[in-house]
C-alpha cells in the first residue's frame, strides 16, 4: 500500500513537471508570434520582392514556431497519459515526455519546412499578396479540398488515433532508450496527416493572421480532445466547401 502511494506521488510529480514545461513552450510560442511576427497587411498587394535563402529560413522558422503554439495544446491528454502508464512502468517521466515531444515536434518541423518550400514556390509564381495570401481560384480550390477531406475516411481514421491516447499507449508501446521518441514521431505523422490541410488555410486567412491561428488552435483542441463523434470536422468541412465555392464565384 505503501508502495502504491508512493508510486503515485511520484506519477503526479513527474506528471505536474511535464505538464509545466509544455506550458512554458506555449507560452514562449505564443508570446514569439505576439511581439515579434509582423502584423498582417491591410492591404492584399502582390508581393513582388525575389526570394532567397535566408527568407526560406525565416519562413521555416517562423511555420515552427506556430506549429508549437497551435498544436502543442492538443497533446496534452498524451503527456498526461505517458506519464500514468510510463510511471507504472518505472520510467523518468521528465525525461520520456521530452523525447516525446521532441519526436513529435520533429514531424511537425518536417511540415513546417514543407509548408515554407510551398510558400516559397507561391511567392515566386505570384500568387501570394504582400500579407501572404492566395489569390482567389487558388484559395477556393484549397478550401475545396480540404473541406472534402474532413469527410473521407482517412480523416476519419487518424482522428480516432488522436483521441485515444491511452489506447495507442497500451497497444503501440515502445520500450527501450528511444521509446518514447518513437511513439512521439509515430502520433506526429498521425496528427500531421489529420490537421495538414486545416493548417494550409493560413495560406487562405494569411500566414501571419494571429486570430486565424487563435480559432484553428481552439478548433483542433475541441475536435480533439473535447467532441466525439464526426460532425464538428464535417460540419466545418461542409462549410469550407461552400467558403471555397463562393470565392470561385466572385
């Protein structure tokens, strides 16, 4: 008995430190896009300045950086549950939740550097604005296929990973030194394959548009970790679509 509580202080320890330095990231995220991302430009002007190098950089920094901030929020129930089961398997709780978040991250970063060779390419071909957004046909057909894909099976299929955190756990564990990085990269290709195209639309609403960012992140946190069922994806899926159509219209 005495065992037992002592397991779990450490268990609710462990899991306060976690839960703590996943806070702080967010915060430094959130405070970084606040105070130092250029606010979006009132008027949608085409953005004529050649691209190099060092913009390419910044743009993957700046993709890492709202990854972190709109998505870390949704993997909280993960690290809650990695440090119940991980502490019933002896594991240093501090540790294995920071390599599972560095796994997770890296996949994100492996979007985020996708997305920046996509702005990239947009911006030389013309088609971005001076506050990075897509001209009309080119945004209606993304709010078109991303509003589709909230009703395919695919879709369907990696949200139910994502909201069953301790299932993964107790049918995917990874034991061993890298463990917990692996489980973190493998639910970052699953997450990473559920909000891709939501996280697109910032090339629609603008990249630096931070009441976007805000309204995506509260959205992936309900259709998360708070909805059941599919009508949220879908019901908002139906309403990008009619979003996409209206542009192709005008």
């Amino acid at each position: 008995m005495r065992n037992a509580l002592r397991l779990n202080t450490i268990v609710e320890r462990d899991r306060m430190i976690a839960a703590g330095g996943m806070l702080g990231l967010i915060a430094l995220a959130w405070a970084y896009l606040v105070l130092v991302m250029p606010q979006p430009l009132a008027v949608a002007m085409p953005d004529l300045s050649h691209w190099g190098f060092q913009h390419f950089v910044m743009a993957v920094a700046m993709w890492t950086v709202m990854m972190v901030a709109m998505m870390l929020p949704s993997v909280g129930p993960w690290v809650a549950a990695l440090s119940t089961i991980g502490g019933g398997a002896g594991m240093t709780q501090e540790l294995s939740a920071g390599e599972f978040l560095v796994g997770y991250l890296l996949v994100w970063t492996g979007y985020s550097v996708a997305a920046a060779s996509a702005q990239w390419g947009l911006h030389e071909a013309g088609w971005l604005s001076s506050a990075s957004v897509l001209d009309a046909w080119p945004a209606g057909f993304l709010l078109i296929a991303t509003g589709v894909f909230q009703w395919t099976p695919a879709k369907a299929a990696c949200l139910e990973h994502c909201r069953s955190p301790i299932g993964f756990f107790l049918t995917s564990w990874r034991s061993g030194r890298s463990g917990p990085f692996r489980m973190g990269v493998q639910h970052g290709v699953f997450c990473v394959a559920c909000c891709w195209a939501l996280m697109a639309l910032s090339f629609v609403a603008g990249i630096m548009n931070l009441i976007w960012m805000v309204f995506v992140t509260l959205f992936v946190l309900v259709d998360h970790a708070v909805a059941r069922g599919l009508w949220l994806g879908r019901a908002t899926g139906a309403g990008l679509v009619a979003w996409g159509a209206w542009l192709l219209m005008l």
